[in-house]
C-alpha cells in the first residue's frame, strides 16, 4: 500500500476503512476494506442498485406510486419532510431524492415497500454478503437494541465497479443509475478539493462519530473510492477524505 495513503489512514482515530480500484490499470489499495462498517446512508447505494434489480425482473417498478405519509417524515437530510400532508411519489422519484438530497423519507418509503428482507437478498444478488440493511433509518428502538445498517468497503467498490462497467443489473441500468449518483448534492467530501473537470458519481452517509462516502472519480484515468468511518473524528477524516481523492486524481508523483 502507498507509504503515504497508510499514514494518513492510520493517523485518524477510530475504526477506518479505505479502498482504492483505479479502473484502467487495476491498481488497488486497501486499509481494513473487509470489515464491516455501521454504513449510515451510503446504505442507500446498494438499496438504489436493488430497487433497478426489480425493475429489469418487473418493469414498470420504478412508475409505481407509493403513498408517503405525514406521520412518516424524518428529520436530517431530504426534501419530502418539507411537503405538508400525504402524497404518492413514484419510486424513481423516491430514488433520485434518496441519492441525490440523501432523503430519509423516501429511503424509508422504499425499505417499507420493498421490505428488508428482500432488499437484503437483492443484496446477495449483486454480490453483497456484508452489506446488510437491519432496520428503517431513524429506529431509534431497533438501534437500542444493537440493529445497524452495515456496508463492507471493498463488496460496494465492486458495486461501483459494475457500475462504471455496465455489468450491474444491465447496461441501460447501470447509465440510469450513475446519472442519478452524479446528480449527488452533498459534495464536501471526496469532489471537496477536486477540480469541476472531475465528476463524481458518489453517495455519502454521516451520523454521530461517522462519515462515508463511496464513489467513482471521472478523469484522465477514472477510478473508485471508498471510505469507512465508525467513532471517528469526522471533521479530520473528512480533510482526509478530501486530500486522498485529490492526492488520487492529481496530486499522485
């Protein structure tokens, strides 16, 4: 492993994972990639991926309405929360808001609809085994009781690697789905100091003592990022984040 990624990796406290993939030549890196981490919402990567994975088995899934209802709405990140009353949003759209804005309603919209169990086998089907969804986000009585949403590094770095090849579900899946990632607001991670030439199709996820963030870095040799944090010091994992996805695209001698 590069001198330089180890040290930075090793110097932040807590429990950190890293992989690196660069999709031309094959290089890769890892630092604790096979352990399991308390995903946050990069969870919703991997839902995204299932969601695609019953539409090209069911097609017309991704039109159907569901309804989300006031009672239902959770605070944090999303748009939904700010819309009074109940309404039915097609599951594409509950997708795109989950991604792109991080929306915990729509994320539970579809954990509700499709249900865990299910999600969780869609999960074995694109080759996920230690990325498992065990609760609807903001259960606070599931989390007393030690149930957390876990992603692996390296199996979701492949994901993402499907991704980018058009081998996850079905090409036309895959371009939907990386149109979706690369729509992503919440940019102050691993797109934080890389230039606008530079997209990243990535999702993020944050809670008390965590910050993630997994995704594909576009340039003159494109390649795949995930990093793991669980009771970390977010704002120096974050700069590291940061400074890794540059040292990665540019600053590499």
């Amino acid at each position: 492993m590069d001198s330089y990624v180890e040290a930075r990796l090793s110097a932040i406290p807590g429990h950190i994972g890293f992989y690196y993939q660069n999709l031309d030549t094959g290089e890769v890196q890892t630092f604790h990639a096979l352990d399991r981490f308390q995903a946050a919402s990069v969870i919703k990567l991997p839902i995204l991926a299932a969601v695609f994975l019953h539409e090209q088995e069911c097609p017309g899934i991704l039109s159907r309405r569901i309804l989300v209802r006031d009672s239902e709405k959770l605070p944090g990140c999303g748009a939904l929360q700010h819309i009074a009353g109940d309404h039915e949003y097609d599951v594409l759209s509950l997708c795109r808001l989950m991604i792109t804005l991080s929306d915990n309603t729509a994320t539970n919209a579809l954990i509700r609809h499709f249900g865990i169990d299910t999600l969780n086998e869609d999960f074995s089907r694109l080759g996920l085994e230690d990325t498992r969804l065990y609760r609807l986000l903001f259960d606070a009585e599931a989390a007393s009781r030690g149930k957390e949403n876990l992603f692996q590094p390296r199996e979701c770095g492949l994901l993402l690697e499907r991704l980018y090849r058009g081998t996850c579900v079905s090409s036309a899946a895959s371009e939907r789905m990386l149109a979706i990632l690369l729509q992503q607001q919440i940019n102050h991670k691993i797109p934080g100091r890389l230039p606008a030439e530079f997209p990243v199709a990535h999702k993020t996820g944050e809670d008390t003592g965590i910050t993630n963030d997994l995704g594909i870095v576009y340039g003159n040799s494109p390649f795949i990022l995930a990093f793991a944090s669980n009771e970390t010091d977010v704002p120096a994992f974050e700069q590291t984040i940061r400074d890794l996805s540059f040292y990665f695209a540019i600053g590499r001698k």
